[in-house]
C-alpha cells in the first residue's frame, strides 16, 4: 500500500503581536484536524505588528481557503492568505554538525553554499545552511547520513515575489 504525497502549502498571516495569538491559531488548526509541518513567527517593520508562516499538507483547496478564513476572523489577525508556490519564495536554515576531512569540505563547497561556524574536536564541523528543503535534504544526502551527529531545522519562512 502506498501514500500519496500530500501538497504542501504555505499561509501568511499579519497580526497585532499579542500573547496567547499563536494558541489561538493552534488551536483552530487542532480543531481542523490539521496537521501543521512548521510555524515560525517574527515582528514586522510596523511595530506591534507579527508576520507568522504556517507550512502544512493539505490536498483539499477547500478546507485550507476555509483555515485561512477561519484565521482571518480571530479578532488579532489583520489579514491571511495562502501563498502560491510560484509566485513566493520558501526557505528556511538549518544548523548541521558533522564529521569530514578537509577534502570532503572542499567537495561540498563546489556544490553548496554553507557558513562553518565551527571546527571542534578531530574532523566535526558545524554549519549553516539557508535555502529550500530540497537544498538542504540535499546537502545532508551529500555529506552522508552515517557522518550527521545533530541536525536542528528553523522550519520555513515565506515571502511573496
């Protein structure tokens, strides 16, 4: 039996930064039946003002227009909407402490851009790495699973074009 890949959607929402706003989105999710992949929340340039990006997997475009309605009647939201895929940008950083030699290093510098933020004990590296999922599963694929010690994901970010 097999599972179909379910899509996965991003939606943005502006509120007034205010405490106890993320359980009300939380909890109006849990009621759906939701489940949500990663939420990140940060101020905006106007204060009192938060941005806040919810990633999930939903494949009914009703159910996730009627989430992002529902969202947008909490009296703290000023506005949501669903973000299309195309026309946004989605990425997020992870943070990847490993093990390589110098010659492995080089190799995964041709082919990813990534920060050392640290060089500790013999051969492990810690390092950042900032672009989209696809990117970072890749560059944790090159390095090899057997040499990952911690892997620790922001979760995503989004912007539209």
């Amino acid at each position: 039996m097999t599972t179909a890949q379910t899509k996965r959607r991003a939606i943005l929402a502006f509120m007034l930064d205010r405490s106890g706003v993320l359980n009300k989105v939380s909890m109006l999710i849990r009621r759906k039946m939701i489940n949500v992949d990663t939420i990140t929340a940060c101020a905006t340039q106007q204060p009192g003002i938060s941005r806040m990006t919810l990633t999930l997997r939903e494949d009914s475009d009703d159910k996730a227009l009627q989430l992002v309605k529902q969202i947008e009647k909490l009296t703290e939201v000023i506005s949501a909407k669903e973000l299309d895929i195309d026309q946004s940008f989605w990425r997020e950083v992870a943070i990847v402490k490993f093990e390589a030699d110098n010659e492995h290093l080089e190799q995964l510098g041709q082919a990813f851009n990534f920060e050392i933020l640290d060089r500790q004990a013999h051969e492990v590296v810690v390092a950042q790495v900032a672009g989209t999922s696809l990117m970072i599963d890749n560059f944790i694929d090159q390095i090899g699973r057997q040499k990952i010690i911690e892997v620790a994901r922001s979760g995503f970010t989004a912007m539209e074009k």
